[in-house]
C-alpha cells in the first residue's frame, strides 16, 4: 500500500530525480516525468524499484497544456493524488537583459513559471477537499536567485523564481483551508547538469566561493528538504520559502 501518486516534474536528473529517489523510499508511487531523455527516465525509476518503491515514468512536457494533461491523467489511472512537486525548470546562456530576446523570455517563463502554475491546478482539482479530495501537499523549486535577481548572468530566470515565490505564498493561503500545504524550496548553488544546459559546465566551480559553507550543495540536501515538506512532519507549514543554500 502507497502513500498515493506523487507527481515530480523534470524528475530524469538532478533535484528532481534526488527527490524521486527519497519519495519512492518513503512509500509514494513517484510519477517520474520526462521531456526528452527517456534513458535517464527509466534508470531513475529502476533505482526506486529495486530498493523495494513504487514508481513509472510519463514523457510529456509539464510546460504545455497538452502535456500536463498527459501527466494528470496518467497519474488519475495509477491511484489517488498524494502531492505535486513542482521541479522542472530552465535556465539559458548568461546573458544581459538587453540581449535577451522574446523567444528566450517566452520560453523561460512558460517553463518555469506558467507550467508550475497549471500544474498546480490540475493538483489543486484532485486534492482540495473542496473539489471532495482527501488534501496533500505542493512543492515548489525555486531558487535563490530570486532574492539575488543574477545580475549579468539570468535575470529572466532569477524574475521567473520570484514569481514562483510569490505564487507559492498566494496559492498556500488561497487553499490552506481546503487540506492543501503549498511551499517551496530554494536551492542555492547545486551540483546538477543545470548549469551545463545553460552553457556554463564550469559555473560550480567558479561560484562556490561566494557560498558562506565554501562548497556547492548536493541534489540530496535540496530533496530531503522538499520530502520534509511533503510529510505529515510539516504539517503546520505551509506559504515557507525554505531557502537551502549555504547561507548564501
């Protein structure tokens, strides 16, 4: 018996395929969502099924009206909701606000900002007791750009983190009467491809040195924090921006 599905978007690498790993382990049937590397997919879903969890992967992509109805509905034909995390994100090449263009800012925004958004809802339709749901919890990652705005390097991506934070604190208080808990994380400096999809493989290395703790965080620590909020231990928190950075 399951503790119910719990839907990780983007969760093939880095924090999200962390956060699948732990949530397996702690009783979740994880669906493990996907857009393009089916392989790292499969390896993550193995990993939770040969340590004894649950779990099945869906490709789709979680910033698209079409593909979140893939996720949901295939989630609906697994079991009951349990909980949502919020993790699939972009970044891109560092860049200046006046050299970004619209398809850059259309693209950063519709993935780490609209998709969550929707995603949320579909979340919010299944668990609210409102809507006769039994309640769960959302996660969303952040990030602490968001507090830093990543000036000369991401400021779309460090706006679009902002907005999730504020989204996170409007949507906690818009359900927290409906059985709902809704956080987020705030991942500092972490050692994930991220920063070789934005075009700086060498970013860890080069940035570590401004984290009080001297050292990069691992994908583990940021999941840990995030399985912390969807457990009954949070049970009383809900609209918290945990920051897990360093310090910084």
């Amino acid at each position: 018996m399951t503790r119910g599905v719990l839907v990780i978007t983007g969760a093939s690498r880095g924090i999200g395929a962390a956060t699948a790993r732990l949530a397996g382990a702690a009783g979740y049937d994880v669906l493990v969502n996907f857009v393009s590397n089916a392989d790292a997919a499969t390896s993550v879903v193995a990993a939770i099924e040969a340590a004894g969890g649950s779990a099945f992967s869906v490709q789709a992509d979680a910033s698209s009206k079409a593909g979140i109805a893939a996720i949901f509905a295939a989630a609906d034909a697994r079991g009951t909701l349990a909980g949502l995390v919020n993790n699939a994100g972009v970044v891109d090449a560092r860049s200046r606000v006046d050299e970004m263009d619209e398809a850059r800012l259309t693209r950063m925004m519709g993935t780490n900002i609209v998709g969550p958004m929707l995603c949320a809802g579909e979340a919010v339709r299944r668990l609210s007791t409102l809507h006769g749901g039994a309640g769960g919890a959302i996660v969303n990652v952040s990030s602490v750009a968001a507090r830093l705005g990543s000036p000369a390097e991401y400021v779309d991506y460090a706006a679009s983190k902002a907005a999730i934070d504020t989204f996170t604190l409007g949507l906690a208080r818009e359900v927290a009467t409906e059985g709902i808990r809704v956080n987020a994380v705030r991942p500092g400096i972490i050692d994930t491809e991220i920063h070789a999809s934005g075009g700086q493989p060498d970013r860890v290395q080069r940035v570590r040195g401004m984290v009080p703790m001297l050292r990069e965080g691992k994908a583990d620590e940021v999941a840990r924090a995030i399985l912390w909020l969807l457990s009954d231990e949070a049970s009383y928190t809900t609209g918290a921006l945990l920051d897990v950075g360093g310090g910084r």
